[in-house]
C-alpha cells in the first residue's frame, strides 16, 4: 500500500492525482477550485524532477537558451497550465455551473470543410485543454466528435478521467491494440463526423513517421495519414490554448489532403506540415505544450 502510494505521488498521470481533484472539484469551496490548481501543478513540478527536466529541454528546442529565472518561471507555469486543464475537464463533467467557453480562429474553413461531406480529421496535440475543449468545438460545430486517445499508464487513473468524460459528454475511443478499431473511426467519417486525434505522441502498436520538431527527430502516428487517405477526409492541424478559468481559444491551421494511395513522400509531406503547426503553435504558446517526455 505504501509503495502503491509513493509510486502515484511520483507520476503526474496517477489515479492519486487525479482522486485529489475530483474530490476538490466536487466538495470544494469556488474560490478553491478556482485558484487552487496551479499549486497542484507547481506540487507536480516539485515531486517529479524527470518530467520537470524533460519539460525543461523542450522549452530550450522551442526557444533556445534564455536566463534560468525566465526558464524556471516558464517550467511553472506549464505545469500550473496542465493542472488547471486537467481541473477543468473534471468540472465539465460535474454539478457546477460553470459554463464552457471555447473560441475557434478560424471557424469558417471548418464549416466548408463540414460542407464538403467527407468528415475531418483533427490533427491536434497534448495542449491546453485537450481533456475538454473539444467539447467545445463539437458543440461550436453542431457535429458528432470522436476524441481517439491511447490508453494510459494508469488504469485507475483511466477509469476516473473516462467517467469524467463521460459526464461531459465527450465522445471517445482508443487506438493502437487492434488493428480492427480503425474500421470504426472510418465509419464515423463516412458519416460526415469529426474525429480528433493527437499527433505528439505514437501509441504502443501504431507505426510513426519520422520528422523534425525543432530541428530534432520527433515522430508522428502514421494512423492518423492513412486514415486520411482511406477516408479522403482533410487532415486539420487544430491546438487548444487555455486562457483562463474554463476559458478556451482553437487556433486552426490550414487543412491537409492526402492522396488515396499515397506514396511515401505523400506521408512526409503530411507529416512534415503537421510538425510545422504544431512547431508555430508551440513557439507563440511554450507553456500551452503538456510534452512530459
């Protein structure tokens, strides 16, 4: 049991972890749940040096070597970032009014792209407020929305963010175990549905594409390209920034097209323009990026 403990208190994704804020989002006062996550998030920072390291040397690769007071500050203020997001797809789920509010900059070419019939494939990345603010952009839209995730480290940890999510009413699936579960992410695009799914981290079974984030090797799923050329829906590169407390801003870059029967230097293409948002939105919003490794 001690173990199990220490164990939770040294992974930012632990059931403990996330028991601490739901309980908090249910019983604690507004004023708490309010302003209380960032000091969960600076409790991550100091419990969890490998993480604060790693999060450390992607801000250098982003934006290269700055004074260490500048640097330190911008360590807690990701963390702080990723608390009060995570803190927030819990209250989305929950009895408080708080009502959700999400912004997309260029709502427009979202809707023609709607328009055209074929679904979209949201191309998106571990950001301020990914737990939640798709909900946002389905209502925004007036579509059905697939949220496609991997599986966690933590079951437990799992179990308490799905009935969270499941009380929002966000839709999700996973992917990476069964080769068969893209037939069903296929069908929700022949059904004119949106499906969103993240592209700075390759899940266990699922082949990556090799490019450069930042001047350094950084891989991309290859599912999510093939999915686009199978499906001849476009490819969206959409990243969520955090602007307060349930507060949210979608910055939607332009849309990509994969052939049917794409070649090698088709997929590149692709995911090289991937990297290339991801690169631009990461660089204009450094403590928007939740990259623990």
């Amino acid at each position: 049991m001690l173990r199990e403990l220490f164990d939770d208190l040294r992974h930012h994704d632990s059931a403990l972890w996330r028991r601490a804020m739901e309980a908090g989002v249910a019983h604690g006062p507004d004023a708490f749940v309010r302003y209380s996550p960032p000091l969960f998030g600076l409790a991550f920072a100091a419990l969890l040096p490998r993480h604060r390291r790693a999060v450390r040397d992607n801000l250098q690769r982003a934006l290269g070597a700055r004074p260490a007071l500048r640097e330190g500050w911008d360590v807690a203020r990701l963390f702080a970032n990723y608390a009060s997001s995570l803190t927030d797809a819990f209250i989305a789920g929950s009895d408080r009014a708080a009502p959700l509010q999400v912004r997309c900059s260029d709502e427009a070419t979202l809707r023609r792209i709607q328009d055209e019939g074929r679904g979209m494939i949201l191309a998106t990345a571990h950001t301020g407020g990914w737990h939640v603010a798709g909900l946002g952009m389905e209502r925004l839209l007036h579509c059905e929305m697939l949220v496609v995730m991997r599986r966690e480290r933590d079951p437990r940890a799992q179990a308490l963010q799905e009935a969270a999510r499941q009380r929002a009413g966000v839709r999700f699936a996973y992917v990476g175990d069964d080769p068969l579960e893209a037939l069903g992410l296929l069908g929700h695009l022949r059904r004119r549905g949106v499906v969103a799914m993240q592209m700075d981290r390759v899940p266990p079974g699922m082949r990556g594409r090799p490019g450069q984030l930042f001047g350094a090797p950084f891989q991309v799923p290859e599912g999510p390209l093939r999915l686009a050329a199978v499906s001849g829906a476009p490819l969206v590169p959409v990243f969520t920034r955090r602007l307060g407390y349930m507060d949210y801003d979608v910055e939607v870059a332009p849309p990509i097209h994969v052939p049917r029967r794409p070649a090698a230097a088709d997929l590149d293409a692709a995911s090289s323009a991937i990297l290339r948002a991801m690169e631009a939105f990461v660089r204009a919003n450094p403590t928007q990026w939740f990259h623990f490794e």
